[in-house]
C-alpha cells in the first residue's frame, strides 16, 4: 500500500469483517473524525430500486477494505431516460404519442 492510502489518516472507508448469506459485506466504517460504525454493504441488483442513501463504493485492490467514491444521488444528471427504442414505442403505447403543437 501506498503511504498516502494506509487506513487511519484521517480518511472515509470501510473493512469488510464478514459477509452474509445472501451476499452481502458486512462491514465497519472508519469516518473521517475516526468514528466507528458497523454496517452492511448491499450489491445493486439490475431491476431493484436504488435507496436514497447509496453511496458507490470501490474496493482496493487485493484488500478488504472498500473506498466511498460519493452518493449515488449526487451521480444523477437529471431525470431517467428512456434509452431504447422498444422502452419508447411501450410507452407511447400506453400513453399515446407525445403531441405535436
């Protein structure tokens, strides 16, 4: 590990300590002013709503311990977007076509 990156220095991240049945990371978060916090680190899953608190988390290479990358809220650029063609003609379907005046 870098110096710059060893856990302790005044920074965010969590350790993973165990991992659950269904996949999950459980976890203590070590807060920047040096609190403790246990916690459970959920997988996204295509299909499944994202909670408001997500954060995006990146694991350090060859470690357990994940870095905070930022909110998941604060990754969002405006509202969904129908991003395909079939998504389009399904909603226009079910709610007609947009008007054109």
């Amino acid at each position: 590990m870098e110096d710059d990156k060893v856990p302790g220095k005044g920074e965010d991240f969590f350790v993973q300590i165990g991992e659950t049945d269904g996949g999950q990371q459980v976890v203590v978060h070590h807060q920047a002013d040096h609190s403790l916090k246990l916690g459970v680190l959920h997988p996204m899953r295509d299909g499944m709503s994202i909670p408001g608190d997500a954060i995006l988390v990146r694991r350090r290479e060859g470690t357990s311990i994940w870095d905070p990358e930022g909110d998941i809220a604060s990754l969002k650029k405006g509202p969904s977007k129908a991003v395909t063609r079939a998504y389009r003609d399904g909603y226009d379907r079910v709610f007609g076509p947009k008007d054109s005046n």
